[in-house]
C-alpha cells in the first residue's frame, strides 16, 4: 500500500483532469439538452456575439480564469460556474476513485485492478449524471429523459455485463442475477417515487383546491423525479434506493421549509405564485444523497444499513407470520 502512494498520487491527478474533461462536457448538457439540442454541434460559442470560443480559451477551469470570466470578443461575462462544474466533477471523481479503487476490494480480489477499476467507471458515470440533473432541476425544475433513461440502460447494461460491478448486498454471481439487480433496483427505486409522488400531488391538489374552493389540479412532483430514483435503483440495487429516498430529504429540509412556507403565506394572503414558489426541486437533493451513498456504501452497508434492513425484513416476516430467513 506504501509503495503505491506516489503511482496513486499521479493516477489522483489524471481522474481529476477527466473529471474536470468531463464537468466541461456536463457544462454543455446542463445548457443544452432542457432544450433538446445537439451536445456536440454547434461547438461552444458566447451566446451574444456568436464568437466559437478557441480551443486554448476551452480548457475546464483554467481557460475561464485565464479570460477573467469574459468573452475574449464582446466582453460578456461566462458565470463562474463553468468552472466550478468542471473543479466539483474533478473532485468528485478523484473521490469516487479514492473509494473505488485505493480503498477497494482488494483483499478480496488480490491485486486485479480490473473490478475496482470498472466499479470505479461505473460509479464516475453515475456521478457525472447526478451532476447534469441536479443543475438542470435546479434551474428549470425538469429532469431530462435524455439523462435518466440513459443512466438507467447503463446501470443495468454494467450490472448485466460486469456482474460484480455493484457492491455488496447488490453484488452478483452471474449476467442474469446482474440484470436482475439492476431491473428490481429500477423498479423499486421508481416505485417508491411514483407512490410518493401521487401522493404528494393528491394532498397538494386537495389543500390549494380547499383554499381556492374549486378544483385545481397541482403537481407537487414531476415525473423526472420517478425517473431518476429509477436510474439510482438500477446502478446501486434496490437498498440504496430505498437509502437514497430517506437520506435526500434531508439535504433538502431547510430550503423546502423555506418555500414551503413562503407558499403557503402568499396563498393564504391570495397572491399569485410564482413557479419558484410552488416547486421545490427535489432532484438535486435526491442526487445529493446518491452521491453520499456511493461514496460512503461500504462502510455504511456493513457498519449500519444491513442492519437496518435486515430488522425491517424481520418484522416484515414478523407480520406475516412467517419465520424470518437466514440474515444477511
Ligand atoms: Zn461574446
């Protein structure tokens, strides 16, 4: 392991320059794909004087803060967040692959680099997906097709092709068990969101019609939601989707409180809302709580969630009478 430190240091350097490779390219889905155009024609330009930006003003992070944030033409300011895109995936990608590969299963698989590093990949895909959708619901409160349902053919082709690509308790034997994983992760990650997002929209649609005393029909959740815990379900198994739609609340609570409240003030006070006031975008918090849980899955599957899942299955058991299998 000691000896690896300096080989590890430089692959370090090489993820984050992907990473941030990547970011740029997510910069361009971010902008781009709400509005069904092309990600790879017309190549990036300043959207008031039209001029292509130059290969040498393109590089993540450093040619933004060689230009000062400025088109090199017009003098129009590129937002800082070109490059903060590009500085988080890089970060986040050196993250995953401190997980994934310094840390991973090695003790397991000897020296073979190989399943560490597909993992690796696996999950560096995921989180650049988890980036692309929690900037464009955050800004337009819209989760791309284009994004979900391609994260959804990759995290169950993966599962299928490489089947001990997932961690455990999602690791499997065979392609069949892989692809089974990664549809029963689907489903449920998908289910519980539509099941709750029903729900959600029944109560909302119920209180404003109340207050306003005829029917308005309100969606509280859009369906890129659903959509997105499916993709989650078919990259990490069907726990960690279960995991994810518990923990993101939580990165989510206080700006939800915030809305929530202002929401209901200006309905009460029968002031017109604004979008910002009736949605909340529950997708980046979603994401956020993916992304702890692929960064964190295992310690936490071991240390806790196992636990956790394995009492709910006994009570479950419990309930039905019948006797609770083998654990976990
Ligand atoms: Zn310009």
């Amino acid at each position: 392991m000691m000896a690896m430190g300096p080989v590890m240091v430089i692959l370090g350097v090489i993820v984050f320059l992907i990473g941030a490779v990547v970011g740029s390219f997510l910069n361009v889905c971010i902008y781009r794909l709400p509005w069904e155009k092309s990600v790879i024609w017309p190549a990036s330009h300043c959207p008031r004087c039209w001029n292509a930006i130059a290969a040498y003003d393109n590089i993540p992070i450093l040619g933004w803060l060689i230009l000062r944030g400025r088109c090199r033409r017009c003098g129009l300011s590129i937002s800082p967040r070109y490059p903060l895109v590009e500085f988080l995936v890089g970060l986040l990608f050196v993250a995953v692959f401190v997980v994934d590969v310094v840390y991973g299963p090695r003790g397991r698989y000897g020296y073979d680099i190989g399943l560490p590093l597909a993992t690796f990949f696996y999950h560096a895909f995921l989180v650049a997906l988890l980036v692309a959708a929690t900037f464009i619901d955050y800004d337009l409160y819209v989760i791309p097709d284009s994004i979900t349902v391609t994260g959804m053919i990759v995290g169950i082709a993966g599962g299928w092709l490489v089947p001990a690509i997932r961690l455990t308790p999602s690791t499997a034997e065979s392609h069949w068990e892989g692809l089974a994983v990664g549809l029963v992760g689907l489903l449920v990650g998908g289910g519980l969101m539509e099941a709750v997002r029903r729900l959600a929209n029944l109560v909302a649609t119920t209180i404003v019609s109340l207050v306003n005393h005829r029917y308005c029909r309100v969606e509280a959740m859009g369906f890129g939601d659903v959509t997105l815990m499916a993709m989650i379900g078919a990259f990490l198994g069907w726990q960690a989707a279960v995991l994810t739609f518990f923990i993101g609340p939580f990165f989510g609570l206080g700006t939800a409180i915030v809305k929530i409240f202002n929401k209901y003030r200006k309905l009460l006070g029968g002031r017109k809302l604004s979008a910002v006031d009736r949605e909340v975008p529950f997708g980046p918090y979603l994401c956020a709580g993916a992304l702890a849980l692929v960064l964190s899955w295992r310690w936490l599957w071991p240390g806790w969630a196992a636990g956790i899942f394995d009492t709910l299955r006994w009570i479950f058991w419990y309930f039905l009478n019948v006797d609770a299998g083998p654990s976990v």
